[in-house]
C-alpha cells in the first residue's frame, strides 16, 4: 500500500496530528486579513501585508502565474520576500512539466506573478 498505509499499524489519525502540529487553520474569507502584518519582524513588510515569509521558517502556498518558460498557473511555495528596483520580488519553489516528468523550480518572481492560495 501506499504512502504508509500499511494494515495493522496504529498510528495517531492524520486530524490529531494536524491539530497538535501547532499550525492553526486560517479562518474562512480572505487570508490577507487574518495575517497580522509585520509578525514582529525587523525585516521590510511584503506588499500584501504577511508577515515576511522565512521568519519563523515557514513558507506560504501561492499561486505562481506564468512563470519564465511555463505559462500556466502553478502551485508553489513562497519561501521569502525581496525589494529590488522599487518592486517586490517572491522567492518560490514550484513544479512545472518537465519533458521527462514533473521538474521542481526555484526563482524569485515579481510580485505581480504570485497570489495567495
């Protein structure tokens, strides 16, 4: 079986273990919202008011829209903000469709390019 579902095996159900994770569920509605700004960093504040993703070493689920070489949308994962040239910039790690399979990217997008999944 996969993914270690393996019969016989008692383990703690994936709620618990999501629930004493200490990572707690965002409400419903939007997410921008419910993130208290500047989450008691000394870095820059990130253009939609999260707090700067990598202070705890924590990254953030995005949507990554046409990427170089890729266009379509992609999940990926928002590992840090950057100013550069009076824009914002995202650092993300993404998969896109390799010729040989799914390939796992990492760059830094404008801002424009990222949106909150």
């Amino acid at each position: 079986m996969a993914g270690g579902m393996l019969p016989g095996r008692s383990g703690r159900p994936h709620g618990e273990r999501a629930a004493n994770s200490g990572v707690h569920a965002q409400p419903s509605g939007d997410p921008r919202a419910a993130a208290p700004a500047g989450h008691g960093s000394s870095r820059a504040a990130n253009p939609d008011g999260h707090p700067a993703a990598g202070d705890g070493g924590e990254g953030r689920h995005c949507w990554v829209r046409d990427p170089p070489d890729s266009p379509g949308i992609w999940p990926g994962l928002l590992v840090e903000w950057r100013q550069r040239g009076g824009g914002w910039q995202g650092r993300v790690a993404y998969t896109v469709a390799g010729p040989h399979g799914p390939a796992l990217v990492e760059a830094w997008l404008p801002a424009a390019r990222l949106e909150p999944r």
